[in-house]
C-alpha cells in the first residue's frame, strides 16, 4: 500500500473507521491514562488542555524518538504568532519579553505554540517557502523544549509530520491543540483572545509574539516494553500487555514471518529487522500512529491492535507479507498478496468464495478498474477490492507461478510515465489485462464446480 498518500485511511481488516474520531481526543472531558497536557499558575491553579501529537515518519509521536523516551516538559510558554523566522522578512521570535521589554526572545528550554495556517499577509507571502516542518524545526533550532501547534482552518487538526530531510535539530514533541484551548493558553497569561484573532484578520498580519505568565506540563508515555528476536523488534505498552502477553504476540509473529518466507521460497524478501508495535486498543493506536484500522504496514514496521486472547495469525500473516514483500506496488497488488498469504494461513479458500460471490451477483468490478483502486478507503473499493485482489493474486500464482507474479509486483511500482506504453502485464504475462480476467474468472468458476 502506498502509505504516506492513504494515511488516515488505510485498513487491513474487515470493517474500518475503527478507533474514536479525531473529536474524542480534543473534547476537554476525555481522559487518556497515558498522556496528559496541563496549562498552571505558580499560585497552584491549572486546567487540562486536550490534545493529540504530532506523528511522524516512523509512526511513533514526534519527541518518543520511536517508542525509546517518555515525553515529560514542563515550561514557560512563549506565543510565537505563525511561528515564521525568515530572515529579514519576518521573525516570530522577536516580541515582548516577561520583562516587558521588547527585542529576541530567548526561547531556550521553552514551549512555543504558535498558528500555522493564519490566512494573513504574511502566511501569504512565505507560508509556502516556510512550511510547517521547517516553522517547527526553526523551533527547535532555537532550542525550544516542545512546540504547539494550533489551526484557524482546521477544527481538529491531525497532524502527520517530519522535520526536513537535511534538519540537524533535536527530535522535540509537537502537539497540536484546537483553536479553543490555544485560547485558553493564552487567557490563563490575561491576553485576550477574541481582540487578539479580531485584529489579526483585521490587520492581515500576525501579533505580537510574547512569552507568556503560564506554564505548562506536557506528558505522553513514549518508552514501550519490548521483546528482541532476530527478525524483528516488538513493542508495546506496559499497561496494556503483560511479558506472558508480548511472549505470546512474539511467537505469533515467529510463526507468522516463517510460513510467509516458506510461501513465498524463492523469491527475494525484505531482509532488514522489522519494527513491530501492538496496541490493547483502536482509541490507543489511533492516538500514537494516527491511523485507524486493526492493522498497518509501512517499508519496515507493523502496528496492530490485539484485543486479547490468542494473538490473530491471520492478520500477523497478512502484515508480514507487506513488510516482508514490500509495500511499493499498486494498492491492488500489495493487498492482493497479502490477502493470499492470509487465506493460504487460515482459509485457503476464503477471497475465491467471496469473490465469486460477487461475480454472481454482478458486483465485482472490471479488473482494469480494480487495479487503480485504492483499497482501504472505506466504501465499495474496499468491500470488493480486498477478496478480488487476494482471488486474482492466487489465480496468478496457481496458474503462471510464483517468480512471474513477483515480476509484475516490481514492474507495477514503476513511475506510471514509465508503464506507460511498458505495459507490465504484457511484458510478463505476454497477454493483456482482458485476457487474463476472463482466465481468472473460468478459474473460479471451474474451481466452484469441481467442490
């Protein structure tokens, strides 16, 4: 699958839209028992802000430098406007100090929250040279602690992030907030924030960056347990899972990678140590990766959630097969052989049955259209999109074998301007698409007939 497009919708298991929407994390009554945000006086008084981190590249909130580090900040806040810092043009860390004088502001081992999509002159003028990624790596630079972000655009921002490629910053925690509790931050300091954002859009250009009286403590359980083996790394949650439990997903997943590689012998997999992450829960998993869905698979890591009893070999089997193969082809193919592997585990059968199904009663869609479905998206793609892929995969296999299906898998990752007039299925297969449908639903039918 091609994760970094579909984020926030791939699934790999019946159903979807699994987990709390975004709205559960930001309403003010929600409690997590592994992260908490408090706005504080000295004098003793403090109220919960509600937020969500911000994810990054290895799926692990931004800060928790991959489920190695608890998060724990407690700092001056300084308001940092939209958070820019270009030069000349524009600096967001210049304003009023505690003081009351104005000049730099020191933001070292501080908080900085700041908005980073006020539709204003400046945002304007350098929002697109000056993304959020390098705003927070600017941050960073300056040493603050941790930043916070907040939308005007967004009610419930979710936020999937990195620090640019070549930044050599500190990985700090980034957090986002709804537009109401950055305006609680900033009230609990005496600023008033309807004046504030009243002249911001009237002036079309970002206040007064200020160090703030409040201060505030950040807390996201980041260090998992995790048991090593020597092909791959799991993690979880202490209070989620027992040893005796993570000894028993480890197993599942020992099992799981030697019937993939025994399936699948002769062709090359992945061979990297893979990174592997279990959750008790959606409400939990969503938090941390920001994708909903019992099961995800990137390049190298697996995030499942296992709501106890046996561990699922099914679905150990079927994320396997993505990291192990690689999640680089057509959503089509990446699902299909995962489907494969997870029928050939549980129910050989399962993805023909389903899919025959649909062809008798005329739901199953063209296989030219299937091929550029992005499965996982709920809806009809989806439903269909995961038995016929599995269906056809096997169909391949069974009839042109294993080596031929693992040519057209690489061929079908190519650039789309280089399949262009390179069909991959002809190259392969020395047929068309058309052709080899009409072979794959005989196979089924004849398949039905023969039980």
């Amino acid at each position: 699958m091609r994760y970094v497009a579909l984020l926030f919708f791939l699934l790999v298991s019946d159903g979807w839209a699994q987990g709390p929407q975004v709205s559960y994390y930001y309403n003010p009554s929600t409690e997590l028992s592994w992260a908490q945000c408090y706005v504080y006086q000295q004098g003793g008084s403090h109220e919960k802000i509600p937020f969500l981190p911000v994810v990054g590249r290895d799926h692990s909130p931004l800060g928790t430098l991959n489920y190695t580090k608890d998060v724990n900040i407690n700092g001056t806040v300084v308001f940092a406007g939209d958070g820019i810092a270009d030069g000349d043009q524009w600096n967001s860390y210049s304003g009023r100090r505690l003081d009351y004088t104005r000049g730099p502001i020191d933001i070292a081992r501080k908080i900085v929250m700041f908005c980073y999509d006020f539709p204003d002159s400046v945002e304007t003028r350098l929002g697109k040279t000056f993304p959020v990624e390098r705003r927070i790596a600017t941050a960073a630079a300056h040493d603050a602690a941790a930043v916070i972000l907040f939308s005007h655009q967004r009610q419930y921002p979710f936020l999937y992030l990195d620090y640019p490629t070549d930044s050599v910053t500190r990985p700090i925690p980034v957090i986002t907030v709804t537009e109401t509790s950055a305006a609680a931050i900033l009230e609990s300091a005496g600023m008033d924030t309807h004046e504030l954002l009243e002249q911001w859009q009237k002036s079309q250009h970002p206040p007064e960056s200020q160090v703030l009286i409040s201060r505030l403590h950040l807390w996201i359980e980041g260090t998992f347990q995790s048991v090593q083996t020597k092909y791959f790394s799991l993690h979880a949650r202490k209070e989620e899972f027992s040893r005796r439990d993570m000894q028993s997903i480890a197993r599942v997943n020992q099992k799981a990678q030697r019937f993939v590689r025994k399936l699948f012998n002769g062709v090359p997999l992945q061979t990297e140590r893979l990174f592997i992450v279990y959750f008790r829960d959606y409400d939990s998993k969503v938090f941390y990766t920001h994708h909903w869905g019992k099961g995800f698979a990137t390049n190298a890591s697996i995030f499942n959630v296992h709501e106890g009893g046996v561990p699922s070999f099914g679905l150990a089997v079927h994320e396997n097969t993505h990291l192990l193969w690689g999640t680089n082809s057509t959503s089509f193919l990446d699902e299909g052989v995962a489907m494969y592997a997870q029928a050939m585990a549980t129910d050989r059968n399962s993805n023909d049955r389903k899919t025959l199904q649909l062809m008798k009663s005329n739901k199953l869609y063209p296989l030219q259209e299937m091929m550029k479905f992005q499965i996982g998206i709920p809806g009809t793609q989806t439903d269909v999109g995961y038995p016929a892929a599995g269906s056809f995969v096997r169909f391949l296999i069974d009839r042109y074998g294993l080596k031929s299906f693992h040519d057209v898998f690489l061929l079908e990752s190519r650039p789309e301007n280089e399949i262009k007039g390179n069909d991959s299925w002809e190259k392969v297969y020395h047929k068309p698409v058309p052709q080899l449908e009409a072979e794959w639903h005989q196979y089924l039918l004849k398949r039905s007939r023969d039980k």
